[in-house]
C-alpha cells in the first residue's frame, strides 16, 4: 500500500488500493469529485463541504453520522465527501491553494498544520476555541500557529506502545518490561524460547521505524531536542543522535528479521498468531484485528532508558482546519464548533471501532481496560509529541525511511547513514 | 489492384496537382488535434522546461534558481545509483524482452494444433493491470511465499532472502515481473511482423541451400526492420517510464536500491514537494529517450538513403 503516510490513523487495509492511489487513477477520480463538489460553497450562506480521508468503513460511517446530526439541528448544512487517504495527501496542497477551496478538512495536528498556516491558508478558529475553555492547555498549545491564533480544531487522538497478547506472555512467562534493561531480558528470554522477539513491518510502510527513532530520542534526549532536530535546528550527525541508534542496535538482534518484507499489516496478524512477541505500533493496527483478540491484547509504554529525561509519549491528534478561502466562515466556525462538542466526539467514538480517545475532556472514551490504560500513560506524560512525520513534515518523513531501514540492514554503517541523512533533509529543508 | 496501378501509372500529373491544393478537412485533420495537444501536452511539456530552472514547491509560485537543479542533479548520489538501474533496467528489460519475445514469436509463429492457446498464455500478462500485476507478485515475493516455498522444495533453502528488501535483489526482483509481462506485448509485435514476410524469400533461400539459421540471419531478421523500429521504441519508452511495478512492489526502496528515474521524479515531487528538481530530472529522463530514438531512426534513415 502507497500508506507513506505514517500519521495516519484509518488506513485503507488493503494492499492493493494503496497501489492504485500510486498509480494516479483515484487521483483523478478524486480531482474530479472534488472539483464537483467544492464550488457547492460559492454563496456565503451555502452548504459547508468538508473532505475528509477517514476512508475506512468505520469511519467512514462515523463521520456520515455526525453530519446528518448537524444538519438535522439547523445551525447550517454540510456535506461530507471521503476520499481514499493517499490521494488526499497527495491532493490537499491542490485543494488548499485552488481558487474556490472545500471549506472543511480532516488533517493532522502539529507542524503539519502550522506549515499550511504560515502561508495563509488556514482559516482562523480561535473564535471556536473559545468555547473550548476545558481543553488541555496542551491541546490548545498544538492547535495554535506560529503567530499566536488557533488554526486546528482536534477531534482525538491515540497512542503508541509495544503491543502484545496477555496469553502469550503467560505462557513464556514474561512480564511488561519497565526500563531498557528488563526489555531487553524480556527479549532474550523469548529469543530463547525460539520466538523473534520484537515484530515490526517495513516491507510498503517503512515509516512505522520512524517509531523506534523517535520513541528512542524521546527517551534519551527529550521531546525538546526531538522536535528541534525535526524542525532543522539540530543536526542529524550529531553525536546525541548517534547515542540514540547505539542503543537500538542493542535491540537489533531481537528483530523479526522476516518484517523487513512485509507491511505493518502483516507484522499485525504475525503478532497476533504469536510469531512474534511484541510490536511498537500506534493502536490503528487494531482496526485489522479480528474482534476475538482485541480482548487479549494488552501494551506497555516503551521502556524509560534515562530516568531523568522527563517522560514524553507519542500521541498523533487528528482533527480539523478550514481552507482560509471559505465563502462561509461562519457555517464552518459552526460545524468545527459542533464537531468539537462532547456530543459529537461520543457519537464518533461510539460509532468507530478504533481505539482512540477524545480531545474533549468531557467525553467519555470507550470504556475499555486497554483505553483506559491508554488514557493513563499520557495523562502521565509531561510532553506529548505526534510523530516524526507530524512534527516535522511528510517531505522530511522519506529521509528518515532510507535511513533508518539502512540502519536495520547495515548498523556498521551508521556514521555514513547519518551524514547521508543530515545531507537528505538539509535538502528538504532548503525546499 | 490492376486498375489502380494503371491509374497513378497513367495520371501522375493531376495527382500531384490535387495533392498540392491541400482540402480544408485535411487541415482540420491536422490543426485540431494539434491544438488540443499544444494545450494538453507541449504546453505543459514546455512548462517542464521552466520548473526544471526553478525552486517550487507547488504552493508558493516558483523562483528562478538558473541551473542550480543540474548541478545539484551532478552531485546527487541517489540520482546517480537511480541512472545506473535505469540502464540495467534497459539492458536487462529491454534487451530480455525482446530476445524472449523474439524466441517465443519464432517458435508460435507456425499454426499447429494448440498454438493459439500458448499465444494466449504469453499474452495473458498483458491485459492485466500493472498493479494487479504487482499483487500477485508481491505474494509471490513475500517470506514463506511461492518463491521461498519453491526454494525449499528443491533444497536450495541457502538461497532464501526478502527478495523485495534486499538491496542486492530488489532491483532483479522487480524487472522479473516487468519482463513477464512485456514479453508476451514484444511477442505480438514479432508475430505480426513474422506473418508479413513473404514465404517466397524463404522458399528461394530453402532453394539456395541455407540452413535454418542462415535464413533466420540473412532472410527473417533484416525483412523485420520496420518491427525493429516499433519495438525498439516501445522497450525504450516502455523502460523510462517504468513506474508503477516499480512503486506498487518496492517504492525504489530499500534505500534507494531499485530506484529509477522515474520514481525517483515522482518521490522527490510528490514526496519531498521539489517540484522544481523534479522537472530537472524529467528532462534528463526525456533527453534519454529521445537521444535513443533519434539515434536509432537517424542510422534507419541513412540506410534507406
């Protein structure tokens, strides 16, 4: 699947459709149904058109839902038009920077955003914000651009962590490991039991290392060294950035060496067979779990390696910005206003099957134990970071996939891959 | 047949004539499709040009950086390895292609009882979409698969790696699907061209006492010139656009090792948003192409002459 895309929470599933998308036919198809659809909005008092990429069925059906509750309260009318999520990444520069713009879009909180609004394309919602006093200050501080006004509205989001099944941990008689060392014994221990330790799927969707990196200088550097170095204020070849790849080749050997071929989706069901022990991925990969194994399967926060940095979580917000060339600011202030409300983020949790938690303070997440952990150990978070992706751009994100499955393959190599790497994303930087 | 003969025998004079008042519909014939493709396809072509000379990334407009994209181009290890698999590409693509295409072509080319579903077979590839293509591929590739399966069952267990993210076999991994498919296309064309030599040459040759090989050397190959043509250009182009087997199966990856050209244009556009540099590396893709094909209908023409 062309899922480059690591950010994102609902993914197609499929192989193939991903394929599609790469070869431009939907792009197409897409250009054309938003191009049907986006001068709907040409008199200020018209319909809100929203282009959502929450394509897979759940979703999907969620976000319809929501819409027909707006629309049946009479505060405005919308209508929702979902595209695949490749072509909408692919697309949603075009659909920003077009002359007659959808009004409302589903995006990514963090710098992806706040690129889109240094050029002036966002619409400004600090208006909606101020309805939305009880949320986090750490949500509000996400949702706000450079020059100080709310530019992103959040609707939920999740976390990472290093999933595995409760009944095979028993049966090795493993435990959740808390610090490096005890992971890397929990490690040992399975290797020596004939089962690759740490699954992970590089084979289409090599971004989910990006995990690891990030996960590993969190832990060792801090969230602030991360986000200045994905900003282009630190430098790739620094020596605190090697620290980092010399604590993952401790880990290396634990590797499934079988997930370097096949996507994330794949590294799921090898998971949940028990070909594996354990697998850091974000809880979308739950979406391609059969019902019967959600039950048993359970994670735990990525090991604390220095305990004096402070204690940082991934956790990708999802939600909304509006194209600053609305003709209809007001519609659209309203349906953020709506989709921000404890209302609707319940009537979306309720109705999608992922496991995700709400921005609204007040909404209830789905009451599950594993949400419920979830939900915990980011409240314990003293930073929240997106993911690499999120925090700095998706054109910086294929510097960091050659880089880090170089590392996987040739660890020997690292000063090259990293002098490689600072070289890649100066470039990207540069524009 | 004799009639017309006869006709342009008798009436060269008002031929030429008629020929050199050109009619309306001719025009029309002419200039319609041409403006339509000037504003299709050389206007943008043009444009490929300009963005080639600029730093755009599809947002703000573009601003003029001179030559800056070629030289970075010059210095760009990725470009480099991408150019070098391009030309393994055409050599190993093209070339099998067409010695397969041939060899299929020359031993199909007689009717016998059950050809046609062997020609079928070959051709079968073909129809299918790329993409699909790519699937069933990918399952082939992918660890425990067929292939790896088919490895153990003949004990070669030794040889078993992740076709698709080894750097050393991804590349060959990736042409072994192209070449499935674009053998039965060349075997077509080799076909057509096979049923349009006249028996007789081959008669007269049989008479002269050539073996099979002198005839298929001195009698079929130099009656195929005009296939040559076709099928030089379809392998040339055919290989430097080369694109979506490549990107359903490996994206140019692991790190850059089967990268082409041409997904290395549409990840530096599309991916890293340098649409500016990505028009550089167009235009090399496009001076590549058109540099083989004039070389090849330039030393065609001299011949004719």
């Amino acid at each position: 699947m062309s899922d480059f895309d690591p950010g994102r929470r609902r993914f197609l599933g499929h192989l193939g459709l991903a394929g599609l998308g790469a070869l431009g036919a939907s792009s197409f198809l897409s250009a054309c149904a938003s191009s049907a659809s986006g001068p709907a909005t040409g008199s200020g008092s018209g319909a809100v058109t929203i282009q959502s990429n929450l394509s897979s069925p759940q979703a999907k059906a969620a976000m319809e839902k929501l819409i027909e509750t707006f629309n049946k309260q009479g505060k405005g009318t919308a209508s929702l038009n979902t595209i695949a999520s490749e072509t909408f990444r692919t697309q949603l520069p075009t659909y920003l920077t077009s002359a007659n713009p959808p009004d409302l879009y589903t995006w990514y909180a963090g710098s992806v955003a706040n690129d889109y609004a240094s050029r002036d394309l966002l619409l400004d919602v600090s208006d909606v914000w101020k309805s939305l006093g009880d949320y986090p200050q750490s949500l509000r501080t996400l949702s706000t651009d450079a020059s100080g006004k709310q530019i992103f509205v959040p609707m939920n989001n999740y976390w990472w962590g290093f999933f595995y099944r409760k009944s095979n941990f028993a049966k090795w008689g493993v435990q959740e490991p808390k610090t490096w060392t005890e992971f890397l014994a929990v490690c040992e221990t399975l290797k020596s039991k004939g089962v690759p330790p740490i699954g992970i799927g590089l084979g289409d969707t090599p971004w989910v290392a990006s995990a690891w990196f990030d996960y590993l200088n969190i832990r060792i550097n801090g969230a602030q060294f991360h986000r200045e170095l994905l900003a282009g204020k630190q430098r790739f070849d620094d020596p605190k950035v090697k620290a980092v790849f010399t604590r993952w080749r401790e880990a290396l050997p634990y590797f499934d060496p079988k997930g370097k071929a096949y996507p994330f989706q794949e590294a799921t069901t090898a998971l949940l067979a028990g070909k594996t022990g354990m697998f850091l991925i974000g809880t979308f990969f739950a979406d391609a779990a059969p019902k019967d194994a959600l039950g048993d399967l359970d994670f735990f926060r990525f090991p604390i390696i220095d305990p004096a940095v402070p204690l940082a979580e991934e956790a990708p917000t999802d939600g909304f910005f509006a194209s600053a060339k609305t003709a209809n600011p007001t519609g659209t202030r309203a349906l953020l206003t709506y989709l921000a409300s404890t209302e609707a983020q319940e009537a979306y949790v309720k109705a999608s099957s992922g496991i995700v938690l709400p921005a609204n303070p007040k909404a209830k997440a789905s009451d599950s134990p594993l949400v419920a952990k979830g939900k915990a150990m980011l409240d314990e978070a003293k930073e929240l970071t997106q993911f690499f992706n999120r925090d700095s751009s998706d054109a910086l994100q294929p510097t960091a996939d050659t880089a880090l499955t170089k590392f996987i393959d040739k660890p020997d190599q690292i000063d090259a891959i990293l002098r490689e790497w600072q070289a890649g994303a100066e470039k990207v930087f540069k524009g | 047949m004799t009639a017309t003969i006869s006709t342009t025998s008798v009436t060269p004079v008002r031929r030429r004539r008629r020929s050199a008042r050109l009619s309306p519909l001719l025009v029309a014939f002419v200039l319609v499709p041409f403006a339509v493709e000037s504003v299709w396809v050389f206007w943008p072509a043009l444009q490929g040009f300009w963005f080639s000379l600029t730093r755009w990334d599809g947002m703000s407009s573009p601003a003029f950086v001179g030559t800056d994209n070629y030289v970075e181009l010059a210095g760009d290890a990725t470009f480099r390895g991408a150019l070098v698999n391009t030309v393994i590409w055409l050599v190993l693509f093209g070339g099998l292609s067409v010695l397969g295409g041939f060899g299929m072509a020359l031993v199909l080319q007689k009717e016998r009882r059950g050809v046609g579903f062997y020609r079928a077979a070959l051709f079968t590839p073909v129809v299918f979409s790329l993409v699909v293509t790519a699937l069933v591929w990918r399952v082939f590739y992918q660890p425990d698969g067929i292939a790896d399966t088919l490895l153990r069952a003949v004990g070669l267990e030794s040889l078993i790696r992740p076709w698709l993210a080894d750097p050393q076999t991804a590349l060959y991994a990736v042409i072994l699907p192209a070449l499935w498919r674009q053998i039965g296309y060349v075997m077509v064309l080799f076909l057509a061209g096979l049923k349009a030599i006249d028996p007789a040459l081959h008669e007269a040759a049989r008479m002269d006492g050539a073996n099979s090989w002198q005839r298929l050397r001195h009698v079929t190959i130099p009656q195929l010139k005009g296939v040559n043509a076709v099928v030089l250009s379809v392998i040339v182009i055919d290989s430097l656009r080369s694109f979506d087997i490549v990107w359903s199966l490996t994206k140019g990856g692991p790190y850059h090792s089967s990268e082409l050209l041409s997904t290395y244009m549409y990840s530096t556009a599309f991916q890293s948003l340098r649409l500016g540099y990505a028009s550089a590396i167009a235009v090399v893709i496009f001076v590549l192409a058109l540099a083989v094909i004039l070389g090849y209908l330039v030393r065609a023409f001299r011949e004719e002459a």
